[in-house]
C-alpha cells in the first residue's frame, strides 16, 4: 500500500514463497510489486551478510518462530538480536514477534532478557488478544520510542491512511494505545535474574520445549 518503500522479505520455507501467487487478490499482489524483493533463506546469516555489506533497514519485523522446534531458538539468541541491530539504519526500529502460547514464565524471561542485553530501549506490546493465541511484540531501538495519540490521530484521518489501516483497526488510535503493555524498566523487572540466550546456550528453546504441554515427550 506504500510505492515509496522498498520492502526485502527473507522465507526460509519454499512453498511459502510457491503459494503467494494464489493470493494476490488478499496480499496485494505481492509478487507482481517492484518495490518487494523476496528472498529464499535463513533470516540469520541473511541479516548477518546484509550487516557486512552495509545494507541498513529503517524497520525490521522478526514474525512469529515456534521457539520449541528445534533450532527455533536461534532466532532468540544475543548473537542474533545483535546481528539485525547491526542492519537496522540511524534511528532504525527492530520488531520482534514472540507467542506468548508458546513461552512458558523461564523462556519469555530469559527472551526478554536477551532483547534489553542488546537494544538500549524497548517496549512490548500485545496483539491477538485472547487467551489461546497471544502474541508479544517487542519494540527495540538505540533511543525511546515516541507515539503521539493526537499525531496519530491526525494521521488517520487521512482517508487514504483509513483506507489502507481499516481492516488492522489501527485507524483508530484507541486500538494501538491498547496494545500497549510496558516500557523497558517494567520488562527489565520482569527479566530481572533471568540468564541470556546465546548460541551456545539457547535457552528459550529449551525452556519452550520442556515447559509446552503440546509435547510432552520433548
């Protein structure tokens, strides 16, 4: 819905990609936009390389990992987080989708734990609000985040802004205030004690793994 900007969207699974096409009427012809590049691959060594060759983004969304499938967790690690705070343009934004279903107390500890080890400020705020499938969104950057109800309320107004934001709810500035669930000293009280995730040491997957009731046998 926005020409000016240039989108890169990283798929590690094949038939993802295959099946976009069927979807064109819903996903805005995705495929057939100038301005969406696709990539098949793994979003780490994807992030990890656009770093070496100086490639920035001013927003990168990290979308939902079921964090007790193995190597799930190595979207969770300090070595990740920082490898996409290193893409992330002056002033860029990193947004991190994590299931709250999915992450028993230890494992969304320690995952909030690892995100304040690398971004000096952060927020959360929630999505899908009900009891089966929540989601948590961690909001990181070098410097606080600043929202403005009547700005945004502004902006909405636009009717092409309506338009384009009617089927997310967020036209209306009521939603997204919401949404809101914390700054970073809450979650620091939340994570305080907690270890970091690492590579070698992922352990938000293992703490998913051994603390998710859907499998018992992990």
């Amino acid at each position: 819905a926005h020409p000016e900007l240039s989108l890169d969207a990283v798929e590690i699974a094949r038939p993802v990609l295959e099946v976009l096409g069927y979807f064109a009427r819903t996903n805005g012809d995705l495929l057939g936009r100038s301005n969406v590049r696709f990539h098949r691959a793994d979003a780490r060594p994807f992030v990890r390389a656009a770093a070496a060759r100086d490639l920035r983004w001013d927003l990168v969304v990290g979308d939902l990992v079921h964090p007790q499938r193995d190597g799930g967790g190595r979207l969770y690690t300090r070595e990740h987080f920082a490898a996409v705070r290193a893409a992330l343009a002056r002033g860029g934004r990193f947004v991190a989708w994590f299931p709250l279903h999915e992450l028993p107390p230890p494992a969304l500890r320690t995952a909030v734990a690892t995100f304040l080890d690398v971004f000096p400020d952060a927020s959360a705020w929630l999505a899908y609000l009900n009891a089966r499938t929540p989601a948590l969104a961690l909001v990181g950057g070098a410097r606080a985040l600043a929202l403005s109800y009547a700005a945004h309320a502004a902006r909405v107004a636009d009717p092409v802004h309506e338009e384009r934001w009617g089927d997310t709810l967020l036209h209306r500035p009521a939603e997204l205030v919401a949404a809101f669930v914390a700054e970073r000293p809450a979650l620091a009280r939340l994570a305080a004690g907690a270890p970091v995730a690492t590579d070698d040491r992922p352990l938000v997957e293992y703490e998913a793994a051994r603390g998710w009731g859907g499998s018992a046998g992990l």
